[in-house]
C-alpha cells in the first residue's frame, strides 16, 4: 500500500538551534519496563477539530539506532500524537529524536495527511490514547497557557527548519499508572496468560468461534472485518519491494505459555517496511499452521512479530512443510520447556535468520492478531517459500502444546494481498 504522504525530514545537530518553550512541560509517567519509559505532557493536551493531541516522551535504556539514518543514535524520542477519541484511532505528527540532549533526528507529517489506525491494546499508543482522551483539554484549565501552546506546536510540521517543541526540563514525574509492557507485543501479551487464567482456548467452549463473546474485549475476534490468518489465494502482483531486515541478535529466552512457544529476542533485530523501523520482539509458533496459500494448509507457521515504537504491529509469518529437519528449530526444542510461563535462557546462538528461507519473496496484506484480542491494523508478510521441519520436532511441539493451535482462516472482505 503505497503511503500518500509527504515526510519531511530535517536534522539539526547543535542544541543551541532548539528554541526552550515558554510552557513547562510536565511529564506523567504511563508506562516503564526494562527498555523504555513513556511519559505524557500534561500540559501539552490540547483539543482542535474534534481532535486530541499531546507530545508524548519515550526514553530508552539503551542507545538506540534510526535505522533510515544508521549514524543517527539516540536515547530519547518526544513525539506529538493525534488522538480522535470518538473513534478512538489516533496518528503521529512529529517526531524529535535526542541522544542525551542533543536533537540528532527529526521528522513530520501534515497531520491533515495522516492515516489513523486504532492502536493496539496495551501499547504506547493506546496509553497515550486513554489518557489523553481522559483528560480535559489544557486549554480550558489555563487559557494563558493554552495560548502558547496553540502558537507553539502543532502548524509547524513540513519542512521547518526549527522547531519550537517543548523541551523545557521535565518536572518529576508522578506514577499514575503500574508499569506496563512495551509498544512490544499485544500478541505477546495475548498469548503468554496461562490458559486456567486466558479464557480462551483453541478447542471447545473456549474454542476460537467463541472469542468474540468471551470478553468485550474480544468482540473485534467477531465483528472485526479485517482478521487472520487469511486463505491467501487471489493476488495481485504490485511488484513488492524486497524486505528489508537486520537479522543479526540472537534469541534471549524461550517460554511456554500454554498457547504457544514464544521465544524473545535481545533488541537489535529490526524490519524496515513503509518507512517504518519495526523492533523483532519474538517469535512463536504454530501447528497446524494459520495461514492457508492456494488453499493449502503447512504442517507449522513462525510468526515472527514486530512492532515499532508507536505500537504498530508487522508480522511475518513463515511455513514449515514436513521434511528435513530446521537447525533452528534444533536448537530451540532442545530446550523446549514445559512447564508454563517459566522462560528459559537459550544457549545455543540462535538468530532470526535461521527460521527464515534464503528467498524472502513474500504476500502482502493486512489483518490481525490471530489470537484474542484478535486487534486489527497488523501488517501482515507471509513468506511464499516454506522451509521444511522433520517429522520428530513437528511432533515435539505438537507434544508440548497438546492441541493444535491453529485459528482457522477468516474471510477475506475485500481486502488485497499483494505479492
Ligand atoms: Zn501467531
């Protein structure tokens, strides 16, 4: 899917080009975990056409690197995001990337032009939502203040030379929600409840035709229009650009969670699709697998799940038919726990690479979680060419998991797969 919109890209690199705000910021801590913090500038919260929007901070643990502009390293992120809180979808507009406090990167998209997706549950992007659409509109507590603002942030998108965006020091933040997980995985998430505490189940009562009703939560699993995994049958051929993957951490841990295997992986791996640098956070398996192409089912699918700092989620799902054995999956069911949410540290060096084929050509399309809360908005790659597992580590995870674990495929709707 072609983006429409225009970004315009400026780098300024000497601190004292950043214009200081009048307004202080204050900044609320939403989230922390062992990678990253999310904070939220309460004072920044306006609301203009129907919309939401507040700067939101990110500040990382480690270093980390913009992969469009690989010299570019920073530890800190402040973006200004758009909330439409009646349909609860919500877009980014600006983008401030610091090492320490040096602005080293910085982007912006007109937000007239910009796509907005429902956030997936339990992301940056879906706190920042809940709180920000929670909250009154700075602007009718303090005029004086809002009146700033309104001249300070959000017109000044493409092509400024210079921005005036808070970065006045932050005020110490106070706890307002309990630590949560990262823009990592929703799925993740999903799948890694033990299934006496999950509700739901890949059989009977619980079984995936039931989802929808299980929960509210779920209800997307029944009425979404836009689910996985998908028969992948007719295509259209748009000459898809080849992927675009650093492959190079090797896996962390390996955990059962009842669902699944799902094995983690150290930060450094990412997928670059739409502009967009996605952050490999795991890997987990399928049997039989989700996805169908051409109406064939495959013995396995890898998922292998992605998701970028605003939440965004990319899935690449790889097949597996019955043949010789995968060196990758060697290494894993070598350690293949059984007890449940116990992760095990994995000895062997395994990297994301050694359960992906050499030809990446792949399929297009979007779709969802294929497992409760079953969120929309996933971009889905399906890699056309499967590799081969032997019939002892099908069987081995087919052991463990007891069940299959496969939703069946979900109507198409009229969306496309490209290839
Ligand atoms: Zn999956």
């Amino acid at each position: 899917m072609p983006k429409k919109f225009l970004y315009s890209l400026f780098l300024i690199c000497n601190l004292s080009l950043i214009t200081i705000s009048s307004h202080a910021a204050v900044w609320v801590k939403l989230s922390e975990n062992k990678t990253s913090k999310l904070s939220i500038d309460k004072q920044s919260i306006l609301e203009k056409d129907k919309l939401k929007r507040a700067w939101v901070k990110i500040e990382y643990k480690t270093v980390q690197k913009n992969l469009e502009f690989p010299d570019k390293e920073y530890n800190q992120a402040k973006l200004l995001w758009y909330f439409d809180c009646d349909s609860q979808k919500s877009a980014a507009s600006q983008v401030f990337q610091y090492l320490d406090t040096t602005l080293v990167h910085s982007a912006a998209i007109d937000i007239k032009n910009a796509e907005f997706i429902e956030p997936v549950p339990e992301t940056e992007f879906d706190r920042a939502m809940r709180y920000t659409c929670s909250r009154k509109d700075s602007s009718q507590a303090s005029a004086p203040k809002a009146k700033q603002l309104t001249t300070q942030a959000p017109a000044k998108t493409e092509g400024s030379p210079q921005s005036s965006v808070a970065t006045a020091p932050p005020a110490p933040p106070p706890e307002i929600e309990k630590t949560a997980d990262t823009a990592a995985a929703t799925e993740k998430k999903a799948e890694k409840e033990p299934p006496h505490a999950a509700h739901w189940s890949y059989e009977d009562k619980a079984g995936p035709t039931e989802w929808g009703k299980l929960k509210p939560e779920f209800a997307t699993c029944d009425v979404g229009k836009n689910q996985s995994p998908i028969d992948i049958d007719s295509t259209i051929d748009a000459d898809l650009k080849p992927l675009k993957m650093l492959q190079k951490f090797p896996a962390k841990d390996i955990v059962n969670n009842g669902h699944t295997i799902q094995v983690n992986f150290k930060d450094g791996n990412n997928l670059i699709l739409d502009n967009m640098v996605f952050k490999l956070k795991q890997v987990h398996f399928h049997a039989p697998s989700e996805h169908m192409i051409k109406g064939k089912a495959f013995a396995m699918e890898a998922h292998f799940v992605h998701a970028d700092s605003k939440g965004n989620l990319a899935v690449i799902g790889v097949m597996f038919n019955e043949g010789k054995a995968n060196i990758g999956l060697e290494k894993l069911w070598k350690q293949m726990p059984k007890n449940l949410d116990k992760p095990v540290n994995i000895v062997s060096r395994l990297l994301p690479s050694e359960m992906m084929p050499k030809n990446l050509d792949y399929y297009r399309f979007n779709g969802s979680l294929t497992t409760p809360p079953c969120s929309e908005g996933v971009r889905w790659i399906v890699i056309k060419t499967p590799l081969t597992a032997s019939k002892a580590q099908i069987e081995a995870f087919q052991n463990v998991m007891k069940h299959h674990n496969n939703r069946p495929v979900q109507e198409i709707n009229g969306r496309i797969i490209v290839e």
